[in-house]
C-alpha cells in the first residue's frame, strides 16, 4: 500500500472521528514529524461496550522498520484507549510469523493471552 492509498482511506471511508457504538473504528494516520512523511497507519475499534474493549491494529512501511515510530505511535492510541475512552482492555491480533510484530505489542505492554493456528486447504 502506498502513501497515496493511506491518505485516501484516512480521508474517506476511514474518516469516522469518534467511537460512538460497538464496531466503530478510528484509523489515524503517523506520519514522521521531521517532514510530515506518512509512514504507516493504526487503528482503534470498539470491540465490546459490556466489556469495555477494543483492539488495536497497525500496518507501516518497511522502511520505517527499527526506527521505533510505530511503538510510539502504538503507544500513542493506547493512552488514548484507555485515558480518554476509558477502555479497561485492549488486544492485538498478530500473525505469529510476524515476530518484528509481535515484539512491539510485548514492547507496548501487551501480554500474549491465546496463540492461534489457521490452516486453509489448498485447492
């Protein structure tokens, strides 16, 4: 995905700016504070009102890889999710082949609770 295709979701069909029911999301674009690059995107949805969850997603660019902004960016919606939205929890579903993923949700403080394996047939 290119720059061009994140800022046409971020200002179009992804442009929701609150949470107001179950299933709402917010995608929120990072961008490198040194040029206004954008460098990747994250989102937040509201998973549960009666559980008082969300989840957390992010896609960036490879070359942004090492650098640390996606876990201050990461870091960034969670203080949202839980200081401003009041969310007691939060999850990120990673593809366990994806260990750089997988380190910055550990890094951010998030725990590994269930590991799942999903086969498809081959047709």
């Amino acid at each position: 995905m290119d720059v061009s295709t994140v800022l046409a979701r971020i200002e179009g069909s992804w442009s929701l700016q609150t949470l107001e029911q179950e299933g709402d999301a917010l995608i929120l674009g990072a961008e490198r504070a040194d040029g206004g690059e954008v460098i990747g995107d994250l989102m937040l949805r509201w998973l549960s009102a009666e559980h008082s969850s969300g989840e957390i997603g992010y896609v960036f660019s490879p070359a942004q890889r090492g650098t640390g902004y996606a876990a201050e960016a990461a870091h960034a919606v969670l203080h949202l999710a839980f200081d401003d939205l009041g969310l007691h929890r939060v999850v990120a579903r990673v593809d366990a082949r994806n260990t750089a993923s997988a380190r910055l949700v550990t890094r951010v403080g998030v725990r590994q609770g269930a590991l799942a394996h999903l086969s498809f047939p081959c047709r």
